[in-house]
C-alpha cells in the first residue's frame, strides 16, 4: 500500500480523486492548501503527489521547491492553459503533468508509473546507504561474509513489518544493526525505542512495555504505544519472563496492545526488532521459551559474529571506523593506529566485543593526545598481555575462562563497584550482573564489603 498525496483545493477533484485511489488500495492523503501540503509530505512521505499549480496561499511551484528533499515523485494537474507552466514545472522536479478534467483511467496509468519510479528511487537509496552509511554505522567490515551480511540486513530493512532477530555475543553491536535496520527502512522518520528484558521485574516490564492504566496518576502509554508508526529494539528477548510471552506474540499477531488494568484495546503499527546472545532454539527445547513466539521471532534471523571470528580486514576497518567517531569529541587525538598496534588488537580476543574495543581505543586516543599515531604503549595492559598471568608459562584456556579472569581483575581493581567496572568492561551494569551469577562471583560482590550503589 502507497502514500498518495492529493493537494488540490477545490473539493468535488480532491474527494473523487482520493475515493479511485483509495478503491485501489492506496493510503491517500488530502490538503486543501500548499502549506498544509507541504507539511504532510514531510511528516508523512508520500511515495506520490498529485499537485495542483494553482492553490489559494501558496504556488504549487513553491509546494515542489520545498518538498524536494522528501522525494515524492510528483505529477502536476493544470489547466490547459497552464502547460507552459507545467513544463517548466517539470524542469523543477515534476514527474509529468495532467489537464482537468482529469481522466481516471489515464491517471491511474500515470500513477502506477510514478510508484514504480518512487520504489526505484528507495532501492537506490537504500543500496547506497548500504555501502557507505551502513558499513560504518554497523562496524561489520568489507569481507566478503560481512558484505553478504550487510545486503542482508539491508534486504530486511525494506520489509518494514518484519520481525527482526539479531543473534550474537554481548557487544558485538546488536543494537546498532537494529538502529541501522530502522534508519534505512521506509520508518526511518519515525519514532525508535528500546528496552531490555534482562534481570527486570516482571511487572515493570509489563508496564513499560505494554503501557498500565492508574487510578489516580491516569493511563501510562508503554513503548508499543510510543513506536506507533515506528520501530521497538526489544534486547535480551530470551530474558522476557514467560508470563509476558503470550502478551508479546498477540501483540505482534493482532497489532493490538493492553495496558495493565485496562479494558480497552490500543491498535499499534510496530516494527519489532530482537536480540538476544542466547540461542532461543535450545531455550525452547529447555522450555524457557515459547515455540510459538520463537517461530514468530525468528523469521528473518541475523547472525553477528563476535570480533574474534571476524578477518583482519574486518578488524582493521571496525578499528579505523571507532578512531574516526572517537576522534570528533576529542583534541589533539592521533589520526590513526600504527600497524604494531593493530596486530596487538588482532591477537587480543575481546571477550566484550566492539563495545570492549570502542572503550580501549577511547582510552588509547586520551594518552595519545599529541601523538601522530595511536601506538602498542597507549594500549590497556590487558590487551599487551601485561597482566597477573604476564610472566606464566602459556597454559590452554577457553574464552569463558579469560573472560571470567579479565570480569575478576576488573571488579577487584574498582573495588567491587560494579557500575564502574562495567564501564570499563565496555557493557551494561545487568549484563555484568549477569556475568557474575554465570561465572559464581558472586561472593566477591555479596559480602561484608558490598557498597551501597551495588544493592
């Protein structure tokens, strides 16, 4: 279904125009006026616009001019003295032009092309931003699997009511595919919201999410209600207690949302996007996951390797994309990394992921101020293999066992706060939480010595 906007202000051309379209399929908007024109071709986006030149406040010229930037493909209806005029409309953008009386046959003919040019020119948009936007925003890097995987996600944001799924270890940059997949998508306009599952009560998150009716505060729309025409990042998916399960999958069926204590029903248009570092297939074996959500989930699933699977190249670029952002808040910052230090950060396996290394080289790029290039010394020792384990013979370890050594180290050398440890981890505090319930230290963090800030 198209966006068509008419503006035209005599009423009997605007309603029979609007009702042919409509008939067809079409979402069609209507304005009497240009101003009133222009702004829903910009809070709207309409795929199409049939424009009348002559309007009581404003030209149809200026209506054109002013809404160059959201790319309608706009068709102009004259009189048929005005051709002259509508020539030298269509020198100024215009697709074509029509003479009233308008026949409807010979407009819908027009029409169908223009929606084929305006898909044309989204396509275009889209595989443009692909390669420029896309590749720095997302960090995937230009080898071949990670060029297969940014057509993917590029494919996926042009089906703007997908379910997305977005697999992969904490850090690798989940929530910047699903913020990307939302940019580049026909909601990129429109409203984005997140929120995380993880380690939140249940009747909070039932709230936030699905909004609550209040007796005396009055109603709390949830984020459902807030993305309406946009698109909701719903992280760590695999931590949505199971009550709130049937809850997300009507919602995503029906399009329809209830507020906790409420009656009514709310119609919501939301795009939803998962993520989740678990994988929900064996979550479901297990029964800790609904099959049916998972089913509704998992219809286009994207799968983000971590860094330490990713080539040399990938790296390098994630590297150069992270110093470039890095370097814009930041005075005097070297221009770039010395290539010891990039096999440094190659041999190092960044158990956090780009959000590890984006802290690192943030780090790194403040003790460099003045330097031409980011050097092996500026590095965090950790990553040098200057550590409590510097001077051991090498002894063969899994990822698990260093990243629970390095979360160790960590928390110790902050003293157990575990805000500032994950600050420096490069995750959230409830991930680190998580950690430490997964790796059993907790009984470094629940003793006498707990700080008021960890409770």
């Amino acid at each position: 279904m198209a966006k068509i906007l008419i503006v035209d202000d005599e009423p009997h051309i605007s309603s029979a125009l609007g009702r042919y379209f409509e008939r067809a399929g079409h979402d069609v908007l209507r304005a009497a006026t240009g101003e009133e024109g222009v702004a829903l071709a910009i809070s709207e986006r309409p795929a199409v616009m049939l424009l009348d030149l002559h309007l009581p406040d404003i030209s149809g010229f200026e209506v054109l001019a002013r809404t160059r930037e959201q790319r309608p493909v706009v068709i102009m209806i004259t009189g048929h003295g005005d051709i002259p005029l509508a020539v030298q409309a269509m020198q100024g953008g215009a697709e074509g032009f029509l003479t009233k009386p308008v026949e409807l046959a010979h407009l819908g003919a027009v029409v169908d092309r223009a929606l084929e040019k305006a898909q044309l020119r989204e396509l275009t948009r889209a595989a443009g931003a692909r390669t420029g936007r896309a590749a720095t925003e997302m960090l995937l890097g230009p080898s071949a699997p990670m060029r297969e995987l940014a057509q993917q996600i590029e494919l996926l944001s042009r089906s703007e009511r997908a379910v997305a799924l977005i697999v992969g270890e904490s850090g690798v940059g989940k929530g910047r595919v699903a913020r990307a997949i939302h940019a580049l998508g026909p909601r990129g306009a429109r409203p984005f919201h997140e929120a995380s599952c993880a380690l939140r009560p249940t009747d909070v998150l039932d709230a936030e999410l699905f909004g609550a009716e209040r007796a005396e505060e009055g109603p709390l729309p949830g984020l459902f209600e807030a993305s309406d025409g946009g698109t909701l990042f719903l992280d760590e998916v695999a931590d949505l207690p199971d009550t709130l399960q049937p809850t997300l999958l009507r919602a995503i069926e029906d399009r329809r949302v209830r507020r906790t204590g409420g009656a009514r029903e709310v119609p919501v248009d939301v795009r939803l996007i998962a993520a989740t570092v678990r994988d929900l297939a064996t979550e479901v074996t297990e029964g800790r996951f609904r099959e049916d959500l998972y089913y509704r989930l998992s219809v286009m699933p994207l799968y983000l390797p971590p860094l330490r699977a990713r080539s040399p190249e990938d790296l390098r670029e994630t590297v150069a994309a992270l110093v470039t952002d890095l370097r814009r808040g930041l005075q005097h910052a070297p221009y770039g990394v010395s290539d010891e230090a990039l096999e440094v950060i190659g041999g190092y396996p960044w158990p956090g992921n780009v959000r590890e290394l984006r802290n690192v080289l943030e780090r790194a790029l403040l003790l460099a101020r003045g330097e031409e290039l980011l050097g092996v010394t500026h590095l965090a020792a950790e990553v040098r293999g200057i550590g409590d384990d510097a001077a051991l013979p090498h002894v063969s370890r899994s990822l698990s066992e260093v990243e629970r050594a390095h979360i160790e180290r960590t928390l110790r050398a902050h003293g157990d706060n575990r805000t500032r440890a994950s600050r420096e981890l490069g995750i959230s505090r409830a991930t680190l939480i998580k950690k430490i319930r997964e790796y059993e230290l907790g009984e470094r963090t629940t003793g006498s010595h707990l700080r008021v800030e960890d409770t």
